[in-house]
C-alpha cells in the first residue's frame, strides 16, 4: 500500500508541474487559454499520466476561470492517448480512498467527468446497467484510468495495425462503438530500413 501511495504522488507531481509550466508557458507568448489545444498536446503515454486529464481541468477552473464547459472542451482538445498494452491487468487503476485521500480535488473532478459521461451513456444506451458497469470511469471502488483517459482525449490510438483492431474490437469495443471517431492508429518503434524497404 506504501508503495502504492508513492507511486500516485509521484505520478500527481511529475504530471501536475508539467502541465502547470506548459499552461504558463502558452500563456506567456498567449492571451487567450481556450486556445491552448492549438499550440500545446498532452499525449497520454498510457495510463501513467492520465491524470493530467483531471489536472488540465483543474488548472482551467480554479486558476483560470474558465466554465466546466469550456475546460472541457480545451482539455479534450488538448490531450490524446496512446495504449501500449491489450492486457486488462495492465491498464491502470486507483482505489478510490487512496485516490480521493491523496488528490480530493483532482478525486472531485474526475467524479463530475464521470457523472456526466454516465449521463451521455443513458442517454445513448437508455436501461442498460451493463453500459454503465464496463464503461464507468469510476466503479466497484475503483478510478479505471485508462477510460478517463478515453472519455478526455479527442484521439485514442493504438501502437501497430493489429494492436489497434484489437483495442476496437475486444478492449475498448464499447468506447469504439460510442465515438468511433477518436480511434487510430499510430505504429510504434518502427526500423527506418525494413520500413523503407
């Protein structure tokens, strides 16, 4: 459990201080911070640093003002994310009191994301318990961080051709059928030789 505990506090630092500077960043050259997905990309190398999602929207409400609206929007806009693995045990996931203990703001945000993506899952699946069951950010005690990294990011992509079928067809089969439109892929760590070639 210790090292649990350092592992989310040092994730939430590393994650947390490279978003404020990229934020500030922008802002120092900008003047406007919903404009931020134009210049600035938090790509979400898997679930490690998914929390910069509820982070983003954080720093967008509480020190810039914006509406839940608006820094959704950005935030979407802004963050992308890459899944490296198709093993289920792989993809990461915070026990809630450890979460909510540590990080109550960020827990606070990352329950309105799910809330209303719950809401958009009713409304889209009207009487379906088993939506809410396999697509819930936030259930049976956990936050599962690779679904918050789905519903915030405007892209979601595998990392070779079959790897990213399998993310539509098997991993995130219900997150493909509900925006088809985020999915791609990106083939990873290719030989510059045997791919010209």
């Amino acid at each position: 459990y210790a090292g649990k505990e350092l592992r989310l506090k040092q994730q939430y630092f590393f994650i947390s201080a490279s978003v404020q500077e990229a934020v500030a960043k922008y802002m120092r050259k900008h003047d406007d911070v919903r404009k931020l997905y134009e210049k600035v990309t938090f790509q979400l190398n898997d679930t490690h640093p998914t929390v910069a999602v509820a982070e983003l929207m954080r720093i967008l409400m509480d020190e810039y003002y914006l509406t839940w609206d608006d820094a959704w929007e950005v935030t979407t806009k802004t963050c992308a994310y890459t899944n490296h693995t198709i093993m289920a045990e792989a993809l990461e996931k915070w026990p809630i009191d450890l979460f909510s203990r540590l990080l109550p703001r960020i827990y606070q945000i990352a329950e309105e994301i799910n809330r209303r993506f719950l809401c958009q899952i009713q409304e889209k699946y009207p009487n379906n318990p088993d939506k809410i069951r396999n697509m819930a950010i936030i259930y049976d005690g956990q936050i599962r961080m690779a679904y918050l990294a789905i519903v915030g990011s405007h892209s979601v992509n595998g990392v070779a051709a079959i790897h990213s079928d399998i993310l539509k067809k098997d991993v995130f089969k219900e997150f493909y059928q509900l925006t088809p439109e985020k999915f791609n892929n990106k083939t990873n760590g290719i030989s510059h030789r045997r791919f010209l070639i």
